[in-house]
C-alpha cells in the first residue's frame, strides 16, 4: 500500500513538473490566429448546424484555430457557467440572453469588450441591452422584441357560450374542438394595425393570445404612448399606462380573449392551433413554424396610436468569459466580431430567419418579409433596462397587473402605487 | 462499429484548453503543492513516531493492546488525508485573500473530505473484520468506487455530466451505445459481479467456519444465488444496452453446438457440484482418499473440490471425477475409525497372555473409544511369529497418527517388559552331507 502511496505521489509531482513547463513556455508569435476556442450555446436543431457550419467557415478561414462548440440546455445554462466560473473553467465565448449580463457582470464573470473594438456596424438600440454604466459586456448577435403572430388555419371560437378557460388551466382543458364554428363559415379577416381592430377579430371568433407578465406587455404600454422610463432613468408611466390597464379589463369582456400571465400555457396553446393571435418572441418563429406550418404569419403589433407599439428589445449577445487566459479571450473575440460581421449575419437572417444586429445588413421585404417585419419591430423596441431598479419594477408590476384584472385596483390606483414606490421622489429617498 | 461523435475528443480537448489557463494552472499547482507537502510530512512524522508508537501499542495486553494497536493504525491512516485538507484548506484561503478563484481547491477539498471517510471506513473494517474479507471488498469494490466517484464529479466541472454520458460512442448491431451504457456494461458489470461474488465467498468462509454440519447446503444455495444474480445482471445489462434478444438467440443458436461440446466438461463439472452439494456426501473437513493420498476436503465449489493433504498440498479436483469414481471416505456417516495394529511375538511366548496384555494396553491409551470396544485377535501362524492383530477405535481420523504412536510406544515397553518377543523375520536352516558333519564337529 505504501508502495502505491509512493508511485501516486511521484507521479503527481511529474504532474506539478509538466504544469509548470506548460505555464512556462514562451508565447508563440501572435500574429497567425492559433489555438482553441470553446463556445457554448443552447441553439437547436437547425440553429445548431447553422452555427456549427460559421464555425467551421471561421476554422476553414484561420486553419490553427479549433472551435470547439458545446449545447447546454437554455434553462440549466446561468448554473453551469456560475459553476464552471467558480473553478475558472467555462467557455471562451458564451451565447446568451442580454438579460443576464448585468448578473455576470456584477459577479465578474465575463470581461467587457474592449474599448478599441470597432462596434459602429452594430444597430445602437442592440448594443444598449449589452450596455451596463459605461462598457459593453457583449457583441450583440441576432435582436429579438414581439410581434404578432397569426396563424390562419387556427380554429375559431364560436358564437354560442363557450366555457370560460380558467387562467391556471392546461391546454387539455380548452374548448372542444367539435364545439367550435366549422370552418365553411366566412371570416372576413381584416388588418390588425390597431387594438381596436384586432378586439374586432375577436369579437369574429379569432381567439387572441395575450400574456399579461409586464415585460411582456411593454408592447401594449407603448402601444398607448407610453416609454417605461425617461432619459434621465425615471419613471415615465402615465396615462398611456392605465389606458393600456383599462383596455386590458375591457378586453376580457370578450370570450376569444384569453388574458394569462402563464406564458408556456399560451405558447402551448398557440402551437397547438387552439388560438389565432399570439403575441410573441421573435426567437419562437422556428419553434411555432414546426408546429403551425409556413402558413404562420407574422405582423407589427397593433397600436392605439399613430406610432408604431414596440415591446423591450432584447438580444442574444456574444459574452467573453473573464476566466480565460489572454490568448483564448484574444481568439474567442475574433470569432465573436467573425460572428456578427454582415456575412455571417447575412447567413443567420437567411437560415434562420433572425434578425441581425449588424445594421449594415439591408433586408428587402421581398425576399424576407418576416424578417422585415421583425427588424421594424426591432428597431422600435425598448432596450430592456439591465439595472436592479428594473427588476424590482417588473416585480411589483407583475403583482399590479394580476390586482387590476381581478378588480381589485383600478388602473388609476395601479399607476398611484407604482409611482408611489418608483417615482423620482420615492428614489430620491432611497439615495445615500 | 464505428466512432460516431468527437465528443469524447473534445471533452479531451476542453482539458487541455482548461489548463491552459494560468487560473487553472496556479489552483492545480497550489493543490498538488499541498497533497505533496502533506504526504512528505506525513511520511516524516510516521518515520520518527511510527515504532515508537507501535511499542506503546504492544505494551497494552488483551483487548487493551487490540485497541491501542488499531487506534495506531487508524492514526497513521488518517494522517495524510487529514493533513491534506488543512494544506489544501490554507492554500484556498490564501487564494480568496488575493482575491482569485479557488472554486477548484475548493472541489478538492470536497473530494479530501470524502477520501478521509472512505479511509476511515475501510481502516474500521479491517479493525473489525479479518483482513483477508476486507482486503477484497477494499481493492475490487471500494477503491474502484471512489475513484469513479472522483473522476465524476471532477468530469462534471468540466463538461456537463448528463450531456456527457449521453453521448454516442459507437454502434453495436445498429444500436447507439453511449458513454453512460458503455460504462454500465463493463464498470457496472464488473462491480456487480464482484460484489456478489465478495459477498459469496465471504458469507461462505463464515459458515464453513461455523457450522460445519450444514455447509454443504448453504454453500449449494449462495452458489446458486450467486449465479441468479449473475445472470440477472447481464440481463439488465443487455437490456440497458437495448440490444434485441433475438440477436443473442440468434448467436447463441449458432454456436450452441460448438460450445455446446466446448463447454461439456465444465457444464458436467458444474452439475455435478450441485449434486455433491445437494447430497451432501462431501463435506468440508471430510478425509478422503484420493489417488492414494489421504486427503481432507478444504472447499467445495461448484465446480471442482480443493483437498489438502496431510503433507499440506492442495489437489483441484474437477467435480465429475469426484461423482463418477469410487471415493473412499473415512468421515462419510460417521467419523469413527478402525485402527488396527498387527504385532508378531515369538512361538516361545503365550499369545494369550499376550492378547490379554494388548487390551489392556489399548484401554489404558487415551483417545481409543471404549465403544466398540477394542479387541485382539490371533490372526494366524506367520514364519518367523504368532500374528496378532489389535483392534481399536477412534473418534476421528485427525488422531489417528497419535492413537498409533501411543499403542505401539507402550506395546514395546510392555513387550520388553514383560519378556515377550517380537522376533525377527526367522528360518530354521537344514545342513546336510558333510557340511552337516563338519557343522556337528565343530559344535560338539
């Protein structure tokens, strides 16, 4: 036993003598990219062999380069880099959500890009979801912000009393289908550009989706006028935001409006043919094109007013973690600049159908129509705010939300208490 | 077969890429740093207080000086993984107070803590139990445990476990086998196996050693059992592989002939264990007569027997030999045993007073039985003396040698004692003619 004991320590300390040559060696001329990039990602299916075919492009273009791509699963993927992190493992390059850099960042997790990193080829409105205090924690890749989805073929509801679908309730539990109106009667399906008309649609039997959490509602806020928040970073709800309650009460007076702040349940029950209008993710085109067929279309959100309504814009960003050693930071943001430069943007719009968030990239409606519906929302949506302010906003105001459509507060009071808890008085408390 | 994904590669690669990486490379440095540190000192310490600590231990008597002399073990034991946790403990802090990541050290520190446990518990048993059970479990089972326990949970800081052992490593008659099935198949096989095997043999030890009556039974059905759950592994097994049982039937069918005649002798000498076993006509600690040799049955497996002679050699013999051939056996239904001692004495002796004098003697030596009892008996008019034969019993064989030497001791002291002689091989010479002559001259 001893004797193993000894062998074991022996060849640890081989072990302790081989690291220290590794650290050691001289660096090696830095002007041919060489080495290994890891990247990891929770893109599926084709979005999977999409990027694989870029990184192999990238390796193709720089032969000392390996990129070495790894899926993790979208909701296991915060854990996984905390942990990896903890130990200074984790990935070179990282795609995800924007809304979770201000996290990262705030652990030091990730590295801002530098400075001398041109990003004047990045639409301004993406760059401000990698934005915290004055770095950018992230390349944007591809924007994603709400549209209208409608899908054609959907079932319709029909005239006599239906039952009213409880707001906790799975999709087995919806209508029917042999109670609904069969499909020889004529359904004039008319523009959906403002909230009155798509309340129209309904009142037709086109069952309409609308999720109720306050971020994904910003559309509707926007959609009567409102920003969330002024330039200066207060509170701008106002009248805009109670005429957006309001028409949110109105709308459940009608039976093909289903109001729910459980956003898989809608999604499942758009997917599934049992709605008409949905109103979600840009993201979930390739999801809802599986489920519902290329008959799926996709239009602006409706409006109360003359301005086009817009919800948070968010984006899938390039993160760089700060655990890595120089050279693989160095490799890992040329392919990050690789993969947001118009080609390889170009090759995503074109195979996947997201929108870029290179600007220099023209999208012509003719030959990508979804995407130029997706890019005009896009360029009205709100950068979502990545500041702890914001979370505790979204907090209360999902709690507001759920009080006004039970009755218990009226849109007027809902504004009162949010004001009351986020005015720019109530901060100028909390400052030191 | 083929190679269906890099994954196995590139997990390989990640290692490297991590290593890479001077946050990685001055954890991993801090850490073997401390495990070495740690076992020099150890090493040190256990040269200057090692004997003297065994020499206190041996002062103590009885169950003292077992105490004592385990407590000292468990000490020297304990002592590096101990001593390896404070070091890699302070190298942690010492990081955290640079303020850098030791998320690593901290990892093995996990892993030390649960080294010290899986020490402390084999170290315990081997306090506990023989050191010939425990070393079984300690180098087949336990030791194989931890280390795939270790070289998980490092894998896992590495890549995603689940993701990994989901991978593809190559095809097996059109079926994707993965890491996880892969390592379930051989190392869990294995495991499986030796385990049941380890709880066999030892459960097994332990009757022999207890109850020598019923062995044979309980040996016949933990071999049994253990073959039960050997073939319910591999069943698992394959069904975890997912392979369709038609294609075994379909192997198996093929060369059910050829193995069929392969495997003859062994499946003959298998069955022919259980019935051994089952019938209980032997034993351990049965005496045997084997090729001549007079043997004692040592282990009884399924299929073949170990018998030791009394020169201590150990013969393996196959089952179905043992089955189909004449066994002579000394301790069948019962263990009581003849002895015969043949003696001649002199045709100028009364052999009745000699009979007389040969029961007495057998009575008077200890170990013979009083029933039967023993008896003596003129067997004939030899050459040269009056032949005797002295019968005597005995509980067992294992006395025999001694039961022997003591009648024969006391037989010639009595003999010389009382006058009676045991001749030499005798002949009467006849002379005639004029050698006769010459002879009588001479003696006249």
């Amino acid at each position: 036993m001893q004797r193993y004991s000894a062998l074991l320590m022996r060849i640890l300390f081989c072990f302790l003598i081989i690291l220290s040559l590794i650290a050691c060696r001289p660096e090696t001329d830095e002007s041919q990219l060489q080495g290994r990039i890891l990247l990891w990602h929770s893109w599926e299916g084709q979005a999977e062999e999409s990027l694989k075919s870029i990184t192999k492009s990238f390796e193709d273009i720089y032969p000392d380069v390996n990129v070495i791509t790894a899926f993790v699963e979208a909701d296991n993927f915060k854990a996984q880099f905390e942990l990896a992190s903890s130990l200074a493992f984790g990935a070179d390059l990282l795609i995800t959500p924007s809304e979770a850099l201000s996290d990262y960042a705030n652990k030091g997790l990730i590295m801002p890009i530098p400075k001398e990193v041109s990003l004047g080829h990045l639409s301004e409105n993406a760059l401000a979801t990698t934005k915290l205090e004055d770095a950018h924690y992230g390349l944007p890749l591809t924007l994603n912000s709400p549209v209208l989805y409608f899908n054609p073929n959907a079932l319709l509801v029909g005239a006599e009393e239906v039952e009213e679908v409880p707001s906790d309730s799975t999709a087995e539990d919806q209508t029917d289908p042999s109670e609904l109106v069969p499909p020889d009667v004529e359904i004039i399906r008319e523009d959906t550009s403002t909230l009155d008309s798509l309340l129209e649609q309904a009142s037709l039997g086109e069952r309409v989706l609308i999720d109720t959490n306050f971020n994904q509602s910003v559309w509707g806020i926007h959609a009567f006028g409102d920003e969330i928040y002024k330039e200066t970073g207060e509170l701008a709800l106002g009248e805009g935001f109670v005429a957006w309650l309001e028409w949110l009460q109105d709308s459940q007076n009608s039976q093909a409006v289903f109001l729910s702040n459980n956003s898989s349940l809608l999604l499942e029950l758009f997917s599934t043919g049992k709605a008409s209008y949905y109103i979600g993710d840009t993201a979930l085109l390739t999801q809802l094109r599986e489920a519902l067929g290329n008959d799926l279309l996709v239009m602006p959100l409706p409006s109360a007013t003359t301005n086009q309504a817009a919800g948070y814009l968010d984006t899938e960003a390039l993160i760089l973690n700060s655990m890595s050693s120089e050279k693989q930071q160095t490799l890992a943001l040329e392919l990050a600049k690789f993969l947001t430069n118009r080609e390889q943007q170009r090759r995503l719009m074109r195979d996947l159908s997201r929108v870029p968030a290179n600007q220099l990239v023209k999208i012509d409606e003719r030959i990508n129509p979804v995407v130029a519906v997706f890019k005009s929302q896009a360029d009205e949506a709100l950068p979502r705010p990545n500041t702890e302010l914001n979370q505790l906003l979204v907090t209360r105001a999902n709690n507001i939300y759920t009080q006004v459509l039970e009755g218990i507060l009226s849109p007027e009071q809902a504004l009162a208490r949010l004001q009351d808890e986020f005015g720019p008085e109530a901060l100028e408390e909390e400052r030191p | 077969m083929r190679l269906q994904d890099n994954a196995l590669w590139d997990t390989l690669l990640t290692i490297f890429h991590f290593l890479e990486r001077p946050l990685v490379q001055g954890q991993l440095a801090a850490f073997l740093v401390a495990v070495l540190s740690a076992w020099l000192i150890t090493s040190i310490i256990w040269r200057l207080l090692g004997r003297p600590l065994l020499k206190w231990a041996k002062r103590f008597e009885g169950r003292k000086g077992f105490f004592a002399l385990r407590f000292t073990r468990l000490m020297h034991r304990l002592l590096f993984p101990l001593l390896g946790l404070v070091a890699i403990r302070f190298s942690s802090n010492y990081f955290r107070s640079l303020d850098t990541v030791s998320g690593l050290l901290d990892e093995c520190i996990t892993i030390f803590w649960i080294f010290t446990a899986y020490r402390l518990i084999v170290t315990t048993l081997y306090t506990v139990f023989p050191e010939k059970y425990v070393a079984r479990f300690h180098h087949r089972i336990l030791s194989p445990v931890f280390i795939v326990w270790a070289s998980a949970r490092l894998l896992n800081t590495i890549v995603s476990l689940p993701s990994f052992l989901a991978t593809d490593l190559f095809t097996l008659f059109g079926l994707a086998i993965t890491v996880q099935t892969f390592l379930l198949a051989t190392l869990g096989f294995y495991l499986w196996i030796d385990s049941v095997s380890a709880i066999r043999d030892v459960w097994t030890q332990i009757v022999q050693k207890r109850n020598r009556e019923g062995v044979g039974l309980t040996v016949a059905w933990l071999s049994i059992g253990s073959y039960i759950l050997f073939f319910a592994g591999f069943i698992i097994v394959f069904n975890l592989i997912g392979l369709d049982p038609s294609a075994l039937a379909f192997i198996t069918g093929g060369l059910s002939v050829g193995v069929g005649f392969s495997l003859r002798s062994v499946l003959g000498n298998f069955l022919s264990g259980l019935i051994l076993l089952f019938e209980r006509s032997l034993k351990p600690g049965d005496v045997i007569e084997v090729d001549g040799l007079m043997a004692t049955v040592d282990k009884l497996n399924i299929r073949a027997t170990t018998v030791r002679t009394f020169s201590d050699v150990e013969i393996v013999i196959p089952n179905e030999s043992l089955l189909t051939s004449n066994v002579t056996t000394y301790t069948g239904s019962s263990k009581r045993l003849r002895i015969d001692i043949n003696v001649g004495i002199s045709y100028d002796n009364d052999p009745e007073e000699a009979r007389v004098l040969l029961l007495s003697l057998a009575k008077e030596t200890e170990l013979v039985l009083e029933t039967p009892e023993p008896i003596c008996l003129i067997m004939g008019f030899g050459d040269s003396s009056i032949d005797l034969s002295l019968k005597v019993w005995i509980a067992e064989i294992a006395s025999m040698g001694k039961v022997r030497n003591a009648l024969n001791t006391s037989i010639w002291r009595t003999f010389a004692d009382e006058g009676i002689e045991i001749p030499y091989p005798q002949r009467d010479l006849r002379v005639r003619g004029e050698a006769e002559s010459f002879i009588k001259s001479k003696t006249a």
